[in-house]
C-alpha cells in the first residue's frame, strides 16, 4: 500500500497514524484530517447571503463570529443536499479563515494508519479527483478522504472569505 506522502508526491517521512472524521453525504462517506476541524455543531439554520456562491448555504453567528456555511454536497459536485434533523455542521479553520460544512450525518472519529489510504484510480474522463488525497476501506465501506486545503484552494476561498 501507498503511504500519504507518496500519494502528495512527496518522500515519507513516517506512517504516523492521523485522525480523521468521516461523515455521510447521501450514502457516501467522506472524511478529512481532525487537525483542521475546531467543532462539530448540530444544525441550525444559516442566513442565506444574497449573490452567495452556489454552495454557500449562508452564514450563521458562532459565538459572535459570523462564518459562512458551505453545502459540502454541493461542493463536491453532488448536488443540493437539504438539511434534516441528523445534519451537522463541522467547523474548520484553514490560514485562519474559519467557515462551516454542512454534513448530513457525522459517522466516526477514526485514528488510521496512513498506509491504510490508496490513491484514486485513475479514470478515463469526467471525473476531477483534485479534492482528493485518497480512498480507504472501513468496516466494510469506501471512504474517500478529502483535502480541505484543495477545496478551498485560494480562488474557491475567495468566493465566501
């Protein structure tokens, strides 16, 4: 198995296990690294933002701070996921920006070992695997892990920060 490193293109440097927190989209399961996350909050519904990029859902008040929240689903490219009862929003800080993902269920807190994570294959056309770090099985399950920093690249950053 590839470690993460190698999949970043990069030597490893060791195979330290990481956190993640793998939630539901549908009924496919994403998960990113914990070290990003600051909280996870039970749903509560945001103030839409007139001229807002499509996926942002609007903002909401965190303890005096007003952070967008994003359709994660919508994101990704999957669509319009509608909030229910069992959404959460995941609470992220990147380079200080903090915002908030809309979820439709957080499933677990796993610690991995990074050998566990295989690259994407690759396929043929119409498929952008560029939020992507890898995939790896769990009890069963695929769970694509997703880089936050690449979703929120500095363009994408740019339509809600």
């Amino acid at each position: 198995m590839t470690s993460l490193e190698t999949l970043a293109g990069q030597a490893p440097a060791n195979n330290a296990p990481i956190e993640i927190i793998a939630f539901y989209l549908g009924d496919q399961q994403f998960c990113v690294r914990t070290t990003s996350i600051r909280e996870i909050r039970g749903w509560a519904k945001s103030t839409p933002l007139p001229h807002a990029s499509p996926e942002v859902m609007g903002m909401m008040n965190l303890r005096g701070a007003v952070i967008p929240v994003i359709n994660t689903a919508r994101k990704l490219g999957q669509g319009w996921s509608t909030p229910t009862e069992r959404s959460a929003i995941v609470v992220a800080e990147l380079d200080g920006a903090i915002f908030g993902l809309m979820v439709d269920r957080v499933s677990d807190i796993l610690t991995l070992d990074q050998s566990m994570i295989q690259p994407v294959p690759e396929m043929t056309s119409g498929y952008d695997k560029g939020f992507v770090e890898g995939i790896f099985a769990h009890q069963g399950e695929m769970i694509c892990f997703l880089n936050l920093d690449r979703m929120f690249a500095e363009p994408g950053k740019a339509d809600f920060f």
